[in-house]
C-alpha cells in the first residue's frame, strides 16, 4: 500500500553519488562509443569527444546549482517547472525518461553481448530481458542497499578499465590509431557527436535522487563533481588505447568492443581474455542498475506532480521505494529492446540528453532573473559563460543529430508532440498551471 504523502528515505552520501554518478554513465567506456567510428574514424570521434568533453565539463558546474538549489527527484523536470512553468517542464520530464528509458535497453543489450561472448549458447535478447527483472527486483530493495551495490560494481569497473588499458598499451599504437582517421571529414565529426555523447549520457541522474541525500547540498556537488573528473579520464584512456589495438572497421559494429581488443591481443582462448570480458559485465550493471534508480524516480516525480498517473507515484511502506514506477520502466525497456537496434537506442537516449542540457541552462538563466533570492550553496562558476558554452555546444549538437538522424529526430518530437496534446486535452495543463501559479504567488510572498 502507498503512504498518503509519498516520502523518499535519506541515505545517501558522497561516496554513494560519486558511484551513482559514475556508474550511471561507465557502460559508455565499455560500448556504444565506438559506433562513432563508423561515421567519423578515431580522429574524428575524438575530436567529437573533446567537443562534449567540454560540454560536460561547463554543464555540470552549471547544472549543480540547479540540483543543490532545488534538491527535487524530478531534477530538471523540477527545474523547469520553476523557470518556465507546466509546459516547460512537460518537454523536460519527457526527454529525461527518453535519455534513460532508452538508455538502459541499449545497455541491456551490451550485457547480452558481453554474455554471449563468453557463452554462445546463451542469446542475447534473453539475457537481456533477464538483466531488467533481476536488477529491477534489486531496486525493489531500497535505495541505501541499491546505492551500496552501485558502488561496489562501480569500483569493480573502475579498476577493470585501468586494468585493461594496462594490458592493452604496450600493444597499442599510434600508427595504427591513425588509421584513416577522418573518412569522412568534418562532417564525420558532427555526425559522431551522439556516440561521444555516450561516453558521459545520463551522468545528470544524480539529480534524481536528491531528494534521498543526507546533508544535503554540499553533498550534490561534491558528487557531481568528482564523477564528471573520473569520467573524463577514463573516456579518454580507454578510446586512445583501444584504437591503437587494431584498425577501428574491425570494431565500428560491436556491442563487446574490449574483449575483441583483448582477444586480438592475447587470443580468444587466453584465460585472461575470458577474464575481461566477465569483469566488463560489472561496468555495464552498474551503469544499468544506476539508470534504473534514476528512471524511476523520474517516474515517481512526473506521476507526484500529476504528468503520469498518479498511481505510478506509489511508494512501498516498508522500503520506500517507487514501486510502479520502477514495474513501468521496467516494461517500457524490454519492449524498447526487442524494437530497436544498440545504435538506435544510442541515439534516441541522447537526443532525449540533449533536449534536457538546453531546458536546463535556459531554466538556470531564467531562475536567476525571476528568483534571484533562491538559496544557491553553490553557484555556477564564471557566470554566464560557463552556462552560456554548455547551451551553445548543446544546440549545435541538437541541430548535428536532427540534420544526420533525422526520422529518429522525428520519432522523438512526434512522441513529444502527442504528449502534449494529451497534456492539454486531458485538462492537466489547466490544472498543474493553476498549481504552480499559486505556488509561485506563495514563494513571492514569503
């Protein structure tokens, strides 16, 4: 049964939003980024990733001062609805659950693949649909035992990537990544940009479990943070030593592009390249098992606020958790799954991602005009500019995907534009408007 009002449990702790943080966003170094290869070659996805490198690096400092400014689990559904009202939050909490329901089915898939390499008999679409009931049903224990096994699969991950790049390097070489680096030009490059996003996609998500924070704000952005600096590095280390194993078309179309690095350096055979490929499954769950708890609070959010149902509000008495939602995401992944291809799903999670770094930093902007008196324990530095080259580079690489993706570009703003046509002849957008101006006449006041 649900209680009355809806109360998320306080656990977590830096260290749990570092590995939350972290662990949402390692399946990218072990899969998806090198599709970019395809499209672009290594120079060319690298100099994609260095571009959204700095995107990252300017929207999280930036992005922080929303989350420990209003510590909601809707993050920038909350964010928005403050800036811009009901409608503006609508496109936020919209291509937020895109960014991380289509996120996890492509991961779901790698894990498939990362289990069918090392077990043929076993496919790939079984394992994955078994992925989403097993670490839905760890969800369903709470979140401070959740956050525990994010960080100890995270740490894991962490140490099998240096691990591996300390195998793999001294086989690596610079001629090799050189290699037809830019097949296909410049244009190659803005064509990558959804694949380098990869690398650091749904890292915001630790803005959803805000509200599940102890002490609050200084805890966010420490978190926040350190994730985005471990990131960087390892996203960096693990592409330049990867694509100097072998030319990049032997590796452009595979889901388990690190154990194929490791097998064609030390054989198929070799114990240690079965050795891989097992601890790279912990990469991909933790990253797995993250975007699980932030969907579900997106979820839990929308549906509190009266964007979904409010049933899939409900959160269980004994371990206070959203229980329907993380049942709906659940259900929404595995139909996702058995619909689209890996680089699919790459694409139309981060096109959802982009679609929120330009709601955010437009909500920033318009927030610190409207409530400049809002409490900020921490504040964008060097304002506007930071938040100014985030939304800058979030648009062009909006404008990238809709110009070289454009019937999933279509996909993503029909879904949107059904929704807000239901938004409003459903009569919520009346009514949630009604609720927020009332709202904002009350802060004004106090």
């Amino acid at each position: 049964m649900a209680d009355e009002s809806p109360v998320l449990k306080k656990a977590l702790t830096p260290i749990h939003l570092w590995a939350i943080g972290v662990g949402l966003v390692i399946s990218g170094e072990y899969f998806g980024w090198n599709y970019g290869w395809a499209v672009a070659g290594t120079v060319g996805l690298l100099i994609a990733t260095l571009i959204i490198t700095l995107l990252y690096f300017t929207f999280i400092f930036s992005f922080t001062e929303l989350t420990t400014a209003i510590p909601n689990a809707g993050g920038p559904f909350a964010y928005a609805l403050q800036a811009f009202g009901p409608l503006g939050a609508l496109l936020a909490g919209y291509a937020t659950l895109i960014e991380f329901l289509f996120a996890t089915p492509a991961i779901a898939l790698a894990l498939g693949s990362y289990v069918h390499f090392l077990y043929p008999a076993i496919p790939v679409v079984w394992c994955s649909i078994s992925s989403f009931v097993v670490f839905t049903l760890i969800n369903l224990l709470g979140i401070k035992e959740a956050a525990w096994f994010s960080l100890i699969m995270t740490i894991i991950a962490i140490g099998e990537l240096l691990l591996f790049i300390g195998v793999v390097y001294p086989y690596s070489s610079l001629d090799t990544f050189l290699h037809n680096p830019m097949p296909f030009g410049w244009s190659g490059v803005f064509a990558a940009l959804p694949f380098a996003i990869w690398l650091f996609v749904c890292l915001e998500g630790i803005a959803m479990v805000a509200e599940e924070v102890k002490d609050g704000k200084n805890t966010i952005a420490k978190g926040y943070i350190s994730a985005v600096l471990t990131l960087t590095f390892l996203a960096l280390t693990v592409m330049l030593s990867v694509g100097g194993i072998t030319h990049w078309e032997n590796l452009d179309h595979l889901d388990y592009p690190m154990p194929e690095a490791v097998a064609i350096v030390l054989g198929r055979q070799n114990p240690l390249t079965k050795f891989f490929a097992s601890v790279g499954l912990f990469g991909l769950i933790a990253s797995f098992h993250g975007i699980i708890i932030s969907y579900s609070r997106q979820i839990f959010a929308l549906a509190r606020s009266g964007y979904l149902p409010h049933g899939l509000s409900t959160v269980s008495k004994t371990r206070k958790v959203p229980v329907w939602a993380l049942l709906a995401g659940a259900v929404f992944g595995i139909v996702a799954l058995l619909s689209f291809d890996t680089s699919k799903l790459v694409i139309l999670s981060t096109i959802g991602a982009v679609v929120v770094y330009i709601i955010s930093m437009l909500s920033l902007f318009r927030l610190r005009q409207t409530q400049p008196k809002l409490p900020r324990s921490f504040k964008a530095p060097f304002y506007p500019v930071f938040p100014a080259i985030a939304l800058l580079l979030a648009v062009v690489t909006l404008g990238a995907m809709i110009y070289f993706y454009s019937w999933l570009s279509l996909f993503f703003f029909g879904g949107l534009i059904v929704i807000i046509i239901v938004f409003y002849a459903s009569g919520r957008y009346r009514k949630t408007k009604q609720e927020w101006e009332s709202e904002m006449a009350v802060s004004q006041v106090d």
